[in-house]
C-alpha cells in the first residue's frame, strides 16, 4: 500500500477506524424461516477496517473503491450519522457521533441518491428553511444564496416546485443548499451518479470554482472517473473497508500500471502485405486493430527494446506510447484485492 505523506496541521484525522455490521442470515423456506424466529443466525460484515488517514485544510480528496467497498460507510462516520465500532475520528476538533451543534455547522454532506429538498416546494422555500435551521443571518444568507445561485446559473429556476426539475437541476439544487451555510468540509457521495455528460461537466466546474473560491476542503466518493481527474490532485483507494492506495492521482500508474501501449500507425503497403495479429502478437497483446492503427499492450520495462524492433522491422507512419486508461489500472487492483482477499486463511 502507497500512502500519503502529511506535513501540516489536519483538518480531517482518522485512526483505526472499524465499522462492524451483525446481519440477519434468513434461510429459504417456512420450516426455516419459523425457526428463525427462536434462534436467529448473524454473520458479521466489516464495512470499514482499522482505517487511518489525515485530510489538510483545503485539499480535494477523491475517495475511490467499488461497490460495498465502504466509502459510503466512511462518510456516515465522518458526518456522525452512525456510530463506529471502535476508532478515533476527529473533523475540525469535533468526534462527529457526538453530534454537536457547532459540528453540524461545519460541515455538510451531500448523497447523490438521496434527496434534502421538499420534493413538492420551490428549491427556494427549502432555502429559506436551512435558514433557519442554521440561524443564518438574513443579509449573509441572501448574499450566499445569491453567490451560489449566480455560479450555478440557476436563477430562473428557484421558483419551480422541485420535482418538476431535470435531475441535474435538482443536483445543482442540492449543492446551493448544502453550501448556504458555508460549511468548511464538504462530504460528496456520488453527487454525479444518473447525471449526463452536460450535467457532470456544469457540476465539475461549479465544485472547481467554488473550492478555489473559499478554499473548503471537499471528500469526494465517484465512480466517473472524470470527476476524479477534473477535480482531485489526491487519491484514497479503499477495497474490502481497508485503504490500498493514498497517494497522487498519477501516482496510481507509476506505482501500479506494468504495461504500456503503444500505438502504431501503418502504411497502407505494409498493411497489405502483414498479417497483423501474428506478427505483431511476438511484441505483446494486440488490443486493437482498426486500419491503419493497431495498439498493443506490452510490458513497461521492456518498451524501448519492442520499438527498437517495431522501427526495424516495420514500415511505419507514426508510433506513440502511453499509459493504459486508469479505469483499466484501477479495475485490475481491485481485482487484485478481492483475489488476496479470498486467498486469506478464515479464522
């Protein structure tokens, strides 16, 4: 595992942190499904394992894993709407499951899939509502939500009830009310997920700005891998409840990627007279052909000696290298982790 080096004072401090679930096995059948009501059966389910990591104020953290990999699960420990297991979590001085008010305050957490808003009112009724909840002064809330509202160009929207709103319109609603307290952390689980190309991008551009703008320090949960790349210079992998990975988002492949690809672009003369796939095949795996272009897949320590070969035997127009797509780095470590995984010895 790669970590992060930390040098100054922490604005998120996590140690050891443990979530443990007891979940109800129920068997098939009646007969099993009676006697499930005088002996129950439970298997344990660890969500998150002996986790440790520090955030800096300011920084924009991607929190990377797969599904049930327990981002979510951290999150809600983060923000105090569950309890750990065992653990010592500190945000802004405050252990988040005590739920202080002037920890509530603070921070603001926002779930793709889950909504805040009254569903029936105007976005701007449920504005006025965290204004109160949070006794925000009224000239400072007019001139947050006005900020807010200018950045995301939602303007002309305030006043449609909420579910009358697209689904990225909606998202962009949630930000605004997520921020009008002008939390200094920012908790986003998937605020992207069922959003089209336009819509991420708009909210991509809205988290950039905003966070150059006031400096808040943002964890982000995505599986877009183009929110990580458009806004995160930090990286957290987590698979299995337990970090694999901390680390810059280029890091990723120079400690993890071990294959390059080269892309090769023929002549048309030298297409006709080759068969590629066996040819080619001697230097590493040809992952595509589309004349004139065939890319390989080849191993990153061996990348000057196969094009020392390729421009001796082959006729070619142009020829590039580079890393495979993260998703793909990213897809094998998992794969990796769940591997070593099984591979453990049970208790």
């Amino acid at each position: 595992m790669y970590l992060y080096n930390h040098s100054i004072m922490s604005i998120i401090e996590i140690e050891n942190l443990c979530k443990h679930y007891q979940v109800y096995q129920k068997r098939e059948g009646l007969l099993a499904s009676l006697g499930g009501l005088f002996h129950r059966e439970y298997r344990s389910i660890e969500a998150v394992r002996d986790i440790s990591l520090s955030v800096e104020e300011g920084e924009f953290v991607a929190f990377l894993g797969p599904n049930g990999a327990g981002k979510t699960t951290t999150l809600k420990l983060l923000s105090g709407v569950i309890n750990p297991s065992s653990g010592k979590v500190r945000v802004m001085g405050h252990i988040p499951w005590n739920r202080e008010n002037a920890y509530r305050r603070k921070f603001a957490l926002v779930m793709g899939q889950k909504n805040q808003l009254w569903w029936d009112l105007p976005a701007q009724e449920s504005f006025r509502l965290h204004q109160h909840i949070y006794r925000m002064e009224p000239a400072q809330f007019d001139q947050t939500r006005d900020e807010l509202v200018g950045l995301l160009e939602v303007g002309q929207l305030l006043g449609r009830p909420v579910r009358e709103l697209s689904l990225g319109e909606r998202m962009k609603m949630e930000l605004i009310a997520a921020l009008l307290h002008s939390p200094q952390v920012l908790f986003l689980d998937e605020p992207t997920i069922g959003l089209d190309v336009v819509a991420q991008h708009n909210v991509q551009q809205f988290l950039r700005q905003y966070q150059e703008l006031h400096k808040i320090t943002i964890l982000l949960t995505s599986h877009y891998m183009k929110d990580i790349v458009a806004l995160c210079k930090r990286v957290i992998m987590i698979a299995k409840g337990r970090i694999m990975y901390d680390g810059s988002l280029s890091g990723i492949t120079d400690h993890y990627g071990i294959h390059k690809i080269i892309t090769l672009h023929f002549t048309q003369d030298e297409l006709n007279g080759t068969k590629l796939t066996n040819t080619l095949g001697k230097y590493g795996e040809v992952v595509s052909i589309r004349s004139p272009e065939v890319k390989i897949r080849v191993d990153r320590t061996k990348v000057s000696e196969i094009l020392s070969a390729l421009l001796a035997n082959h006729v070619l127009q142009d020829i590039s290298v580079e890393d495979p797509p993260l998703e793909e780095i990213i897809a094998q470590m998992y794969s990796e982790a769940e591997m070593e995984e099984q591979n453990q010895p049970t208790a």
